[in-house]
C-alpha cells in the first residue's frame, strides 16, 4: 500500500474511536473519583418529579433523607410539557396512574386522609386511574360529586 | 508464528516499543471508560438477592458449592454460589462495602477482558494500534457486548465465560508448557462450573491447536477433553439435570415474540423448527446486529413507520464488518492456503458455532456474547491485513471513505454501551425500592446477620443516584435504541 494511503488509512481507522474513547475514558474517570461521570450523570430532582418519572429509588432515597411525603413540589416538565406544576407526592402519583407509587408513597409515609381523600379520587377518575380510585374508595367514601376538583397538570 | 499473528510486524524488536505502548493506552482509556460505567451499576435485585440471601447463612464454601450442585433441575452452577459468598464476605471484611466488592470486581474484570483483547491481538506496528482502536470499538459497540456487564446473578456468569475463552486463547499463543496446560484445564473447569456456556473454552482451545497454535499442547487438549466428559457425566449421568426444551422462556421469533405457551401451542410437537430458526438466527445476530434476542427489530420498527438511525447504523457497520471478516477468511495467506484456517478466524467460527447450537431452546443475546468477543478480534486481523493490500489510486480512495465510514459507526455503537449501563443502573437500583418493604416486615430476611447485610446494600444502592432514562435527551433513543 502506497504511504499516503496507509497513512490516511490508519487515521481514517483510528481517529473516530479514539475520540469516543477519550470521551468516554474522561466520563469514567471522573465517574470513578467524583462519583457521577461527565455524560448523562444523575440529575438532581424533586420528590414529585421522581415519582413522576417513575424513579422508585430515588423516592425512598428522598423520603429515607427527610423529604416530606405530605407537602407540594415544584414538578418542571414532567406532569405538563414545559411548564411548572405544584403538587403532592401522591397528586403525582396518581398522575403516573400507577398503583404500586400511590402505595410506595403511602408506605413510607404520606397520609391518605379525609381531606385529601375527594381530591385524590376525582383526580384519579379524571385520569382514569381506576386502580388508585379503587384504593381511595376502599379507605374514604368516594365523594358524591367531582364538581370543582380540577388537574392542576 | 501464525500467520493472523504476524502481519505488518516491523523487522526490529526495538521498533514494538511505541505501538505496543500506544496499544496498550488504548486498552487502558478502554478500561477505565468501561470501570467508569460498569462500576456506577448497583447490585441487582432480581436473579440476585435471593442467591446472596441463600449463601449468607451457610457455614463455609464448601456448603456454598454443594448447594450449588443440587439447588436446580436444568442449571449446574455451584461456582455462583462460592464467588457470591466469597464476595460478601470481602465486603464485610471490608466493613460493609459490598458495592465495592461486587461492582468493583466486576469493573477489574471487565478490565482484564480488555486487556486480554489487547494482548490477544499483538499489536506490533502503528498499522497494527489503527487496527486496534478499530477493534476495540466493535469489542465494545457489539450489542452483546453490554450483556457482559448490565446485569449480574449477582455475578455476571457470562463475563467468566468471555473472560475464560479469551484468556484460553491468549495461553494458545504462549510458548506452552505444562503450566499453560494446567491453566487452560483450570480455567475450562471454573467457567464450566460457573456456567454452562463455560464449555465454550473447550472449543476455543481445540480451535486454536487445530489452527497450529501449540500453546496448549495436545496432551492439553486431551485433559480437557476429559473435563468436558467428566463434566457432563456429573450433569447428566450423577446429578440426572436436563436441558432446555421448547417453552423454557419467551423468546423472539420473526418481527415479534412467543410467549412460552405459544412456542409450546407451535412447535410443542416439532421443535427442531424453532431450534433451528433459533441458531440460524443467533449466529446472524452476532454477524448482522439481526434479529436481536431473536426477534427482527428492524422489521417491527419499519412496520411502526419509522427506521430510526441506530438501525442502519448498526445493520450497516455489522454487514460491513462481516463481509471484511469473510474476505479476509476467504482469501490465501503467503503458504497459500485459506486464512480461515489461522487461529483467530478459526476460533471465532468455532466459539460462533457453538454458540449458536447452545442457543437451541431460546434466544438471548448474552449468549452469544463470547462469540461478539471473537468476532472484533477477527475483525481486527481482517482490518490489519488491509494494509497489506496494494489498490490503485481510486480504489484506496474509496477504501478510505469506507473505512471511516465502519470506524465512524462502531464509535457511534461504542458510546452507546455507556447509555445502556445508564439504563442498566437505573433499573438495577429501581429494584431496591422494593427491598424491605417498611409494611411488610414479615417477608424481612429473618435472619440477624442476613438482614444486616440487605439493609446495607439496599443503603449503598438507593444513596447513588442514577440518572432516570426519562431525564436522557430524546436523540439518544434515535442512535443507540429504546431501552
């Protein structure tokens, strides 16, 4: 093979994956002493955004550090495409129309009560989360009438 | 020296010093890319925790590999069972770090994979270090590459067994002696014991001396052949384990996917159908990035309506890549017989073959991840022997854009066994969400000292947070695929 072709060759070879792979080695060696690598790290969330994206861990890690399961959270973009959404862990909860969050929430410590009981099941009836309805139902009498209740996403 | 082992070398000893130290940065910053991710994994739950609870109470090893051998009716895997012990008592050793012991055993293992790939390949000429980076991305860009490390049963079975066939193959280049022998026989051994594909380093091993490589020397091979016998009269003959038979577990089939029901309701009466489409379709797989787990995903994708970019990236870098692979196994060597014959074609077809038939029952990718080892190193002889080549002006023009465009691919395949291992963690700490239910105390390890160690490793995976596949930008999905 003529020299510049070997040349050229070898770059053309070389070149693209080397370029990932110094990426990639940076990303993991910054991974390995600071904990969190240069490409795609954790990105730090609220209570409701992570029950919103169905981060399980990231809802007990919260809850296990002291986060109140019964307050409101700013939730950006995730319930409503750009837009900031305040709501309690368990209003996001029925949002994701998952049984098994609403009860993880409730487990670890937010309060299903009376007061917030008609709000939570016009939601999940709005949402047609017929599971979470279900479950209010079975704990708080479903409220007669949903008039007024609406999505705050 | 074989032929595959000596291309392109330079004349003087002296002159291996830069390649072969540009070589093995290479394989360093490939490391630590990898150590960086892999290492980011929390321990699995599933297939995991139930292992890791079963081995705490047990009085010593050796308890662990009995247990091993009797606790299933199809698998023979006693050797799980003593590394994951071995591995909780480091990290209790280590005051409580299991994290660090099991993921960290995984990452140095995953660095020694590398570094066998490294030493595997021989690099000796600069030529040679192209040939390599080249390949040390289609090592890592395989999408069977990521199954070495995503998972883990708590131990990832199918990285001792890639780990076992490479190093094999590396003691086929030795010089030999009685001391490459008894390793090869330990290493067939523990990956046998570790896991069924384990016998793949049989094959390699037998690959290798028929190719001429006499590292391990016929008396070797005939031990090992032994092994593989005594092996399989333990399995069969002593302990009575069975294979795996039609319905085992859902598996791809065509553009979609059969449950177990439904492959039994099919083929139930005539299996060898399904067999075959199975190995037929797995050694694809492993040469066209098609079907994947069985199932043609670029089909479903097209009938969708849409062909997303990771598609032809794959499809496009693996086709090129193969036909390379096949003309280089095609064409003669200066003896003038068929290159095929060397030892790194050779053992590739053999550990593919192999492979392949193991995958009778069902598909799955990590299966056949060992044969994605062997296909970047036949890759890389293939891509080095180019430089022999003598083209006119347009033609190595043309091989130019070609050969950027390959290596542009497998880059691109490359980064994006990172994002996997993203997913990977994020669904492995998912998992302990659901570890010590805090109402559900009675299905709490009873345990003392078993609780004591859940707790701990439930902590260390819940306090590192990964990033949550929802939080990743959308174009990720169109270049390395849906989760």
């Amino acid at each position: 093979m003529r020299r510049w072709m070997t040349v050229a060759l070898s770059v053309v070879l070389a070149l693209p994956p080397t370029l990932v792979l110094l990426a990639f080695a940076a990303s993991g060696t910054t991974a390995l002493t600071t904990g969190q690598p240069l490409f795609w790290p954790a990105q730090p969330v609220t209570l409701t955004e992570a029950i919103g994206m169905h981060d399980t861990a990231e809802i007990v890690r919260q809850i296990a550090l002291g986060a109140n399961p019964n307050i409101r959270y700013d939730t950006w973009d995730i319930l409503k495409r750009y837009q900031h959404v305040s709501v309690t862990p368990l209003e996001a909860a029925v949002a994701t129309r998952e049984q098994n969050l609403f009860e993880m929430i409730v487990a670890h410590g937010a309060l299903l009560t009376a007061e917030n009981a008609r709000t939570l099941h016009c939601f999940a009836v709005q949402e047609h989360a017929t599971d979470i309805a279900a479950y209010v139902a079975a704990r708080f009498p479903p409220p007669a009438s949903c008039d007024g209740v609406q999505l705050p996403w | 020296m074989p032929e595959s082992m000596s291309i392109g070398g330079p004349a003087k000893a002296g002159h291996y010093i830069g390649p072969r130290l540009a070589a093995w940065a290479l394989g360093a910053l490939t490391a630590v890319a990898l150590a960086g991710s892999v290492y980011r994994v929390p321990i699995q739950v599933s297939d995991s925790l139930e292992v890791i609870e079963r081995v705490i109470p047990m009085p010593s090893a050796t308890a662990a590999f009995v247990d091993g051998l009797h606790n299933s009716p199809t698998m023979l895997r006693p050797l799980k069972e003593v590394r994951t012990r071995l591995l909780v008592q480091a990290g209790e050793a280590l005051g409580g770090r299991y994290h660090l012991v099991f993921r960290g055993y995984h990452a140095l293992a995953g660095a020694l994979l590398v570094a066998l790939f490294v030493w595997v390949c021989r690099a000796r000429s600069w030529t040679d270090v192209a040939a390599l980076a080249a390949a040390l991305a289609i090592l890592t860009g395989m999408h069977t590459f990521v199954g070495l490390f995503r998972e883990s049963f708590p131990v990832n079975h199918y990285l001792i067994v890639a780990v076992s066939a490479l190093a094999t193959f590396a003691l086929a280049q030795s010089r030999g002696g009685w001391l490459a022998d008894l390793a090869a026989i330990m290493l067939l051994a523990n990956a046998a014991l570790s896991f069924e594909s384990g016998l793949l380093v049989w094959p390699v091993a037998v690959a290798a001396y028929a190719s001429g490589l006499r590292g391990i020397s016929g008396r070797g091979i005939v031990l090992m052949t032994v092994v593989v016998v005594l092996y399989a009269g333990l399995r069969v003959g002593y302990l009575g384990k069975t294979g795996a038979g039609v319905g085992e577990r859902g598996t791809g089939f065509g553009a979609g996917a059969l449950t177990q029901e439904e492959q039994i309701a099919r083929f139930g009466n005539h299996p060898v159908f399904l067999y075959a489409y199975n190995v037929t379709m797995t050694a694809s797989s492993v040469l066209l990035s098609q079907p994947q787990i069985g199932r043609f995903t670029v089909v479903s994708a097209w009938n969708n309506g849409s062909l997303p970019p990771v598609f032809i990236v794959q499809i496009a870098s693996s086709l090129l890549t193969t036909v390379l692979v096949a003309w280089y196994a095609f064409s003669r060597g200066p003896t003038g017989s068929r290159r095929w014959r060397e030892p790194v074609p050779l053992s590739f077809l053999a550990v593919l073959a192999v492979s392949a038939l193991m995958s009778y029952a069902y598909a799955k990718d990590e299966i056949i991840s060992t044969a994605g080892v062997f296909y970047a190193a036949a890759a890389y002889v293939a891509l080095r022997a180019l430089f022999a080549l003598r083209p006119p002006a347009w033609a190595g023009a043309l091989l130019i854009v070609v050969a950027l465009t390959v290596s542009s691919a497998w880059a691109v395949r490359s980064a994006g066994l990172h994002l996997r291992l993203r997913h990977g963690a994020f669904e492995a700490r998912a998992g302990w969400a659901y570890v010590l239910w805090p109402t559900s105390r009675a299905a709490w390890p009873k345990d003392a000292h078993t609780l004591q160690i859940v707790s701990r490793m439930r902590e260390e995976a819940l306090l590192h947070p990964t990033v949550a596949p929802a939080m990743l930008p959308k174009w990720t999905e169109l270049w390395w695929g849906e989760d």
